[in-house]
C-alpha cells in the first residue's frame, strides 16, 4: 500500500466489524486499534504550539469522531524515539472516570507535528452516566470469585480515596485490594459504569486486574504476572540449549498463552493453541503426564535418551506449546490477525470467527520424517503434526586396519542399490577421478570404491563403481565436517550397495592405506524430534497462514508457493538460508541447496515436486531479505510485507502473483529491490507459467522495469 495510512481501518469498515463481532449488551472484548502513520517529511498534521491532547482530539474531530480534548488525559511526560520525535500517551474519560481499555499513542515533532498515531477510543461518548449497580465490595467478591473459585477469602475494610476504594490486606494478599469506578464499551457498542478489581496474591503472586460490569458480572481479567514458565529450545538443539523463557499476557495475547486452571504435562491448553502428545496416533491426546497447577513447563531434556522417554515427551509437548504461541504473536503483530482468518478459540470482537486455536500433536505416530499442517476454514481447528525424524547413522562403516584409523564411522544407506541385509567386507580404494564422475579404473575391481561427494548425481557415481567391478561403494561428503546426507537417486541396474560418511570420516579412511573395512546395519540411532526444531514447526504453520490469507495453496504452482512461503516464514524468524537443520542432522538442512547460493531459476519449475519448486520462491524472499537487511528489525520490516503482500494476492496463486502482491505491499523506495530479486531468479517481466494436462510450461525473464535500470 503506497498510502501513508497504512494500517488505518475506514470508520465505516471498523464499525461494521465491532457489529459483527458481538451484540451482547453486557459483555466486554479489547477494542483493536486504529493506526495512521505518517513520516517526519510527511507529517499528519502541521506545526502547532497546543497540547498534544488538543493536536490529537482536532485530528480526530477530523474524522468524525466525537472527542473533546478535555476527554483526553495525557500519562506521564513524553519519551523520546529516533529521529527527534516525542512519543505521548493519553487516555480517555467519560464523565470523569477512565474509560476501560481505551488508549492513544502519539508521536510528535520538535514542531508539534502529528507524524504517528495509534488509538481504539470511543468513536461518541455519554455525557453522564448511572451509577454502578453494585457496591465496591460486590465488585471484589465478584472478582474473587472469577479467579479463585470455592475459595474463602477474607476482606478487610475499605476506605475511599478519591474514585478508588482501597481495602486493608489480609493475609491472603501481597496488597490490599484497590476497586476503582471506570466506564466501559460493552461489545454493542454502548458505554457504560463499572469497576477495576486489582487484586494482588501473597501466594503465587499473582496481580489480575478484573473488569466488572454494570451489573456485577466479571467481564474480563488481565493477568499482569509473567508467571508461566517454559523451558525450550529457542531455535533448535543444534544452535544451543534449553532456556528458560516467561510467557503471559502479550499485546498480541491478551489473556495470556494458558487457559486458566491445571494443566498436564503432555497436555497444554491456551487460546492460540492445544499441544499435546499423540504417540498413539489417534489425534487425541495421550493419557499420562503429571498435573501441572504453577504454570512451570520447565522439564529438562536427555538428548542422549530417546525420545520416548516420559521426560523428553513433556519437553516435546512443552516445546511445541512454546514455538507455536510465538509464531502466532510474531504473525499477530505483522498482520495475521482475528480478521485475517489466524488461530485462537476467542477473537475478543477483533472479527473473524473464533474456536481456531492450533491442535498441535507432539510425536505423533502415523508418520516420520516429516511434518504437515491441515488447515479447515476460518472458525475451524487446524492440526499440526510433527513427526519422529530418523536419526544419523542407521549404517556404519567399520574399519578393521590399519589400526590408525580403525573404528566404527557413522554412515546412511542410499536409496538405491542393495539393502546391505548382510555386512560387506573388503579392501577399499580410493577412486580416480575422486569424485567419481568418470569410469574408474580396474583397481576398484572386487574392492570398495571410496569416492567424493560432487560434480554429478549420486546414482553416476555408483553406477561407474559397478561397472568398473567394484563391489560395493563410500561416497564422502564434501561438506559439513561431521555431517552426512542420505544419497537419493532411482537405478534399478544398480546392485551393488552405496553408502555416504561424513568429511571428517572421508579425509580420515581416504589419508590411510591398506585399509580394510565392512559396510553393515548399525545399531538403531536415536530418532530426531522436529517438535524442537523451529524451522519445521515454523514451517508447517506457516501453511496456515497463506491457506488462511491467501487460500486456494494447492496445484503444481500454488502448491510450491505454499511451500516456498513456509520456508520463507521460518527464514524471517530465525535469520537462517537453511531450513531443518536439526531434525536432517546436516548443516545443509531439508532443502537441495542453501538459499543464499541457491543455483536454479524460474526454468527449473518442472510442476513434479512442490517442494524443489517451491525452493525458487524461497530463494527469491531470501534475495529479498538480503537487499533489505538481514538484521532482527529488518527481518520484522520484510514479515510485515510478506503477510501485507496476502492481502493482494488472489487464491491459487502465480509466481506473478506473489510479486505483484509484494509491490503493492512494500514502500515505493522498495520497489526496484522486489524486482530485482524476482528477476534475479527468472521472475522479471514477461515472465510466466502455464499448468496444462502435458505439464507446466515457463517462460522466464531476467528483465526488470525501465524505471528500475533497464535499458530500453
């Protein structure tokens, strides 16, 4: 969007959405704000000398709104941001009294300029309103009862201070409890009398600030302590430990990640999403676990165990709540919101249809290797499912002699050739050439051929091992150090068996001589858990939020898209070109190449796999990202276009569409950056492709507009 309203929401667009979300005359949901931004060369409003309560209230006024400045109360002095600009907040009063929930955030010039304002005030305000209709004392008990159910709490007596009530502490609170009058907008939009219960707990420490209605009910609790406490893997146990982290109440979680209440272990319910341990495969959560009432999911994990072990199934589950209540706040602040179709069980008025929250199995036993995310529609519960990943080393090459380098080397099976259902045992040469493009020579013959990773496809190499007599054949990986890949390819000549071990392993066998060696089964590894890796859980729910904004993500080109942008979704996150390096056990990850060096274009769409096409669109976001910045703010810049650009795109979408949609998105100083990333990888203009019952056919460019440098 090219407006410097970027984010505003039309008055009469706004107040059809506040219609549709509730009616019920006594109920309360936050408000969603309403954000115009401007620029300090594009000011929202001129100098001006006056209070910032009167630039704001005029601007408004504007608007059509019905706001006095005298309603507008600003909290404390300004705070200074970047580039000269003083930053106010104010509230709003109706007949006095603090309207619940209602805020202004204003960013002014050395001028007095208005340059950035966001605010969800009341659009026409009373003026006067009835008096409660229950006491300060009903309202605490009204508000102790929500929160501490069967519970005899005493009270002690209260005493006015201005349009508060402040009631002595007994021993059951850390302060006394603090009851103070406000007004509030009920979902129908009509404002009314109420009160704010800040209730403070010695015992768990727990401060709630209850919002009770006109008639006495508890309409809404705000739990102001971090209380929750996670014990995860940020990003994956190969980029480090397991760390501590709070959870709560966020901006983009108002009611906080936990539903109230006890929890288990290898259970976890919030709003945004229900992780659960489904080993048994039935989509319902496994029985076990222990209860959990302090909101501390701080199991420690054994890597050196397997996963099944009851702790590393809490830390799985526990982890898994964690990753996709971040993804959901992360997606909330750049745009996947209520309205936009995302994933909670209550949409507090914001639009959008509620019971959505994520069903996200932890170890779930139909599959492995691998991962998938089902997306119904808007109002319906999605569910991820995250699979146990096959662990490094299912075969082993052991070394017999020389006694330097004897030992037994991690390896994997390639998918070709024989099982290896019997060890193997040879001398082994080293091939010529060594990566084993070219026919070997004769001295391979009844040996192992070791060969080097490269240059051609895993099956030639194998293929000019057999031919050249050898009886069985090591590729050594040419990269990584320690890591190893599993060798695809299809050849049904092929009979002889292929294994791959790592660099390290390669230049160690490959510097010895006279070795000899037997290729067989290793002892089962430990599998891999991809509910701690980031980038898969990332991935999949990335998924739902192109089904959800985009819709229409299957076919050949949509399908690739989808996938590509679930790539591109844990890239932002995480500043990594790689995508699930943990759960692959390589530095290289899942995909063919590293995004940063990715080889292919546009052509090698082939319209056969979604996920190898759908690497050239992650590859041109990763261009993108890189022309941008790669910093944390710059990768949240980027986020915000990416989930904007979905706005603009129509389902089942083209390459076209996805660049069309992110011009529209992005800045104008932006513009030429979209095209030359698209470009770079054959996406420029003309660009196009076709699906057809034969196939896709492309037709691809490298040419940017005129106006982004091209010559004419």
């Amino acid at each position: 969007m090219k407006s410097i309203v970027r984010a505003l929401l039309a008055l009469s667009i706004f107040a059809a959405i506040a219609g549709v979300a509730g009616s019920q005359p006594n109920a309360y949901a936050p408000r969603p704000s309403r954000t115009y931004a401007g620029d300090v060369d594009r000011t929202l409003t001129g100098p001006s000398g006056a209070a910032p309560a009167v630039v704001v209230a005029q601007f408004l006024q504007e608007r059509g709104f019905d706001v006095s400045a005298a309603s507008l109360v600003q909290e404390g002095a300004p705070h200074a941001a970047g580039r000269g600009v003083a930053v106010v907040r104010l509230s709003q009063t109706v007949a006095g009294m603090t309207l619940y929930g209602a805020y202004v955030k204003a960013a002014f010039t050395r001028q007095g300029e208005l340059v950035h304002l966001i605010e969800n005030v009341a659009i026409a305000v009373p003026s006067s309103l009835p008096a409660p209709g229950v006491s300060a004392g009903q309202a605490l008990r009204s508000a102790l009862g929500r929160l501490y159910p069967g519970q005899s709490i005493a009270i002690g007596a209260g005493r006015r201070q201005n349009g508060t009530v402040v009631f002595e502490r007994t021993p059951f609170f850390h302060a006394g409890p603090r009851v103070t009058r406000v007004a509030y907008q009920a979902t129908d939009g009509a404002i009314r009398p109420g009160f704010v219960v800040e209730t403070w707990s010695e015992r768990g420490n727990r401060l709630h600030h209850t919002l009770i209605g006109h008639g006495g009910n508890a309409l809404f609790v705000e739990d102001r302590t971090n209380a929750e406490s996670y014990n995860v893997f940020l990003v994956s146990p190969r980029v480090g430990g397991q760390t501590v982290v709070e959870g709560g109440a966020t901006t983009e979680s108002p009611i906080g990640w936990l539903t109230p209440g006890a929890q288990n272990s290898i259970t976890i319910a919030g709003n945004n999403v229900r992780s659960y341990l489904d080993a048994k495969s039935n989509n319902s959560p496994d029985n076990g676990g222990v209860t959990i009432t302090n909101g501390e999911f701080v199991t420690a994990a054994d890597l050196q165990q397997s996963p099944s072990t009851d702790s590393n199934r809490e830390v799985a589950v526990q982890n898994l709540f964690f990753l996709n209540n971040r993804v959901h706040d992360i997606l909330y602040a750049a745009g996947f919101t209520e309205s936009a179709g995302n994933f909670q069980e209550n949409n507090f008025g914001n639009g959008g249809l509620g019971s959505d929250s994520v069903n996200a199995e932890a170890q779930d036993g139909r599959g492995e290797n691998n991962a998938n995310f089902a997306t119904p529609p808007d109002g319906n519960n999605p569910r991820m499912q995250m699979y146990l990943w096959t662990g490094v080393g299912t075969h082993e090459v052991v070394v017999s002699a020389p006694s330097a380098v004897a030992g037994r080397y991690k390896a994997t099976l390639a998918a070709f050739g024989s099982s290896l259902r019997r060890p193997l045992s040879g001398s082994v040469v080293v091939g010529i050439p060594a990566d084993g493009c070219q026919p070997l020579p004769a001295a391979v013959s009844g040996k192992i051929a070791l060969v080097d990773r490269g240059t051609c496809t895993f099956v030639v190499k194998a293929a000019n091992a057999q031919a050249a007599g050898a009886i069985g054949l090591i590729v050594a990986n040419n990269t990584g150090g320690t890591d190893i890949a599993v060798m695809g390819g299809e050849d049904r000549t092929i009979r002889i068996p292929a294994v791959m071990i790592s660099q390290n392993d390669g230049a160690t066998i490959k510097g010895a001589t006279g070795v000899e060696a037997t290729l067989q089964k290793a002892p089962e590894p430990l599998d891999i858990d991809s509910s701690l890796d980031s980038d898969v859980v990332y991935h999949e729910y990335g998924h739902g939020l192109t089904w959800r904004m985009i819709g229409g993500m299957s076919g050949p080109i949509a399908g690739a898209l989808g996938e590509g942008s679930s790539d591109v979704l844990a890239m932002l996150i995480n500043g990594d070109d790689r995508i699930g390096e943990y759960s692959s056990s390589t530095s290289g990850g899942i995909r063919r190449a590293p995004y940063a060096t990715y080889p292919n274009s546009y052509a090698d769409v082939t319209g056969t796999s979604v996920h190898n096409d759908g690497e050239i669109f992650a590859a041109i976001m990763w261009k993108l990202i890189t022309l941008i910045g790669t910093s944390v703010e710059s990768r949240e810049e980027v986020l915000g276009y990416f989930v904007d650009a979905m706005n603009y795109i129509p389902p089942t979408p083209a390459f076209e569409d996805m660049r069309s949609g992110l011009l529209q998105a992005t800045p104008q100083r932006l513009d030429c950056k979209v095209w030359q990333a698209f470009s770079e990888y054959g996406v420029g203009e003309g660009s196009s492709a076709t699906v057809s019952a034969s196939g896709v056919t492309v037709t691809e460019s490298f040419t940017a507009p005129i106006s982004c440098g091209r010559r004419p």
